[in-house]
C-alpha cells in the first residue's frame, strides 16, 4: 500500500515537472529546495529590519515577507517549472527604506506606492515583450555602473547600521567607537560570512545571523527572548495601507522609473544567471518557459509592492540549489513551502538586531560591486558614466539621481567625443527625461 502511494506521488511529480525528462528525481529536487531554503532564509530576518527604519510594523513585514516569497517561488515553480526562487530584492528594499522613505522624506506608504507602480511599469514590459530591447539600448557600462552603485549603497547602510561610520559636523561622516559592542557584533558577523563564502557554504549569512544573534542576547540588554513559535503576528498595520493614489506625483516619477530600470536589470541578469548555471539556457540566453519565467517575475515584484514587502524578484541563491542538482519546479515549490512554515517562527524575527544583518548587506554590496571590473576604463566615455553612476548613489544617498545622472553624462560624452553614433534614442529619450525632471520638478 505504501509502494503504491509511493508510485502516484512520483507520477504525480513527473506529470507536473517532468522529472525523467530533466533527468532529476524528487528526491534530488526536495534537497535542492532545502539548499536554496538555506541560503535566503536570511531575507527574513534583514528585510523587515530594514523596512522597520521607515516604521512599518516589523512582524508584520516578517510575516508578509515569508508569505509573498512563498507564493512568488511556488507560482514560479508551477507555471515555469523552473528551479528558481524569488524573495524581496536586497538593494530595492534598502532604496525603498534609506533612500525613498528616510533621504527623499515620503512616507512608508507612499514610497511602497511609488515600488508598485515602478513594478507595474516593469511587469507590463514583460507582457508587451518590451523587457528585452530595453535591455539591450541600455548600454553596458550603465547597467554595470547602475548595479554596483546600488552595491555601494547597500554597503554604506550596513556599516551605517553596525554604527561602524556615523555622521560627523566637520567631515560629513567620520569613524563610529570602533570597540562598541554594534559595531564588534556587525564585524564579527560580517567575518563569519565573508570566510564561510570563500570556503562555498551555502548558509554562510544564515550562520552569520544565529551566531550574532545568540551573542547579542547574551551580551546586549536590549535584546529580549521572547520565545521561539508563536501565531503569525497581525499584518493588518501594513496590508491595505500602501498609497497608491498618493505616490501617483510628479515629484516621485523619477524614483519609479529608477525602480523599474533597476528591476528590469536585476532580476533578468538573475534568471539568465541560473538558468544557465542549470545548463537550460542556449547561447542566446533562451531557455524553455522563458516568457513564463519574465511574467512570473514582474508579477511578483509588484505583488511585492502591493502587499508591502518592496519588490519581489529572483534570486541568485537559487544557482545553490541547481549546484546540487535542482532542475525543475519542484526546487521552488519546496522552498516556497518552507517559508510558509517559517511564518510560525516569528518571535525569532524581533529578536534580530539590526547589527546582526549588517555583515548582510554589506556582503551583497561586494558581490555588486565586484561587476565593475567589466567596466572598460580605458575609454573615459564608457567609465566616466558607470563611475558617475556608482558613486553618486552613496554620495547623494540617491539611487534615482545616480541613475539620472549616469544617463545624463553618458549622452554628453558621446555627443561631443564624435561618438554619437553609439547613442540610441533609448538612452536619449532617458537622459531628456531626467534633464527636464531636474528642471522642472526638483528645481520648483
């Protein structure tokens, strides 16, 4: 009787995600699952701490965080059959938080308006088959520069948050008390997940969070125990309460089309990253059930959005799932699983402290950061706009002026450099419009 319940369970797999033919089996599938579970559990301790900033209710967002990632990855799983998760992206909820809520002064439902709008943009580019000729008139040295500064970013609030760099009257930013308990935890996580990386185990940033966690609540009297296991916490103080009328403004335009540039590249260089670590992708980059892949995407950033988590995408951890044999759907069906058995788990969340998801960030700047070596720096018109671009964003604490102003100095350089020929009404159209926003709507 069992070997039969055995064998529906297996026809049933190999009816949905054609197993035999990706030459996998469900076992192989439930560990790869497991794996990709293990390597971005983390976003469900570090996003509601950052969304937290803004004051947006943190077990809420824990709970939320774990529900939108759970659908996201199992609607991947079932309607593209394809071994890839989605979470809430690193770098857009720190643009949502540090940049859009606390630089630009909007409020959290303004701002999570403003990320389902700029989503929306992104997913209809998806619909209407735009996604990919955007990406290829947007020039290289851009896309490089647009994603390193966003690592730039990232890094500058992770030592931001550990107290490592603080502000300063004389010198705008200056040195924190380097022996203080936040900023000793942050580097200590930070370390355990830099060497754990390099020596390629896979749960580097979960251990990384435990450890400083278990630490904090030994040595930080802030931190409180307040149990393992519980009910979900109430999501009603964020589900229903994101602006969407009000982040419809002239003066937040600029920000969601930041968004939709950044989710347009972030989320296709991922899925063409894992599908080709998965050997499904051909030399152009296609690959089986790929329009399904790019709606299921956009759907979910802006589903994200909507639901108050900032925009849902792929994730690159999920190649740690494929390095151990993920083929199909069923990969992120398991991990979509596991994040809904995770919401039980939610005293764990408000026992993080922000330091302990520094290390975190600042190690998802590294790794976007590290594309600048693509950068050609001997031709000053293709460095000097991916320069502009990166350093801006942390210095004008800005994503969206970095991006604008990246555009802007690129369409200088080739005009009067007599490479003019290498511009396309694409970028033109983009600068055009960051010019007149400049002019017209910041400047007033």
């Amino acid at each position: 009787m069992t070997h039969l319940k055995s064998n529906n369970q297996q026809s049933l797999f190999e009816k949905i995600f054609q197993l035999k033919e990706k030459k996998t089996t469900v076992g192989t599938e439930f560990i790869a699952g497991f794996t990709t579970f293990l390597t971005m559990v983390y976003i469900i301790f570090v996003n509601p701490t950052i969304l937290s900033a803004t004051g947006m209710d943190k077990n809420a967002v824990f709970v939320l965080t774990c529900l939108v990632t759970a659908f996201a990855s199992i609607l991947m799983g079932l309607f593209a059959n394809l071994p890839i998760a989605l979470a809430p992206a690193m770098g857009l909820n720190a643009f949502f938080a540090y940049g859009i809520c606390i630089g630009m002064g909007y409020s959290w439902q303004v701002g999570m308006g403003a990320i389902f709008w700029g989503s929306s943009i992104f997913f209809l580019l998806s619909i209407f088959k735009v996604r990919y000729w955007l990406i290829s008139n947007i020039p290289h040295c851009l896309r490089i520069g647009i994603s390193a500064g966003i690592g730039l970013f990232i890094a500058f609030m992770g030592f931001k948050n550990m107290g490592l760099v603080v502000h300063s009257e004389a010198t705008l930013l200056t040195i924190g008390d380097i022996l203080s308990l936040n900023v000793l935890l942050g580097a200590l996580g930070f370390f355990i997940i830099i060497i754990l990386a390099a020596r390629n185990v896979h749960a580097a940033v979960l251990v990384s969070i435990v450890v400083v966690t278990l630490l904090a609540l030994y040595l930080d009297p802030n931190i409180h125990y307040d149990g393992i296991i519980s009910m979900p916490p109430d999501i009603s103080t964020v589900v229903g309460h994101v602006d969407l009328t009000g982040s419809l403004n002239l003066g937040i335009m600029g920000v969601i089309f930041s968004i939709m540039i950044v989710s347009l590249f972030d989320s296709s260089g991922t899925i063409l990253a894992v599908t080709d670590k998965a050997g499904i992708a051909d030399e152009q980059g296609r690959f089986p059930k790929m329009r399904q892949a790019l709606l299921v995407d956009s759907f979910s950033s802006s589903l994200g959005g909507l639901f108050g988590t900032s925009s849902v995408l792929t994730y690159i951890e999920s190649t740690a799932g494929v390095s151990v044999g993920g083929r199909t759907g069923l990969t992120s069906v398991v991990v979509g699983l596991l994040f809904l058995i995770v919401i039980l788990f939610s005293p764990l969340a408000h026992l993080v402290p922000t330091y302990a998801t520094s290390g975190a960030l600042i190690f998802v700047g590294i790794l976007m950061v590290s594309s600048l070596v693509k950068i050609n720096w001997h031709d000053l018109t293709e460095a000097t706009p991916a320069f502009i671009t990166a350093l801006m964003m942390p210095f004008a604490f800005a994503i969206t002026e970095g991006v604008a102003l990246g555009f802007i100095s690129y369409v200088i350089l080739k005009l009067f450099t007599g490479k003019f020929k290498e511009l396309n009404i694409c970028v033109i159209a983009v600068a055009i419009l960051f010019i007149l926003k400049f002019v017209f709507i910041d400047h007033h």
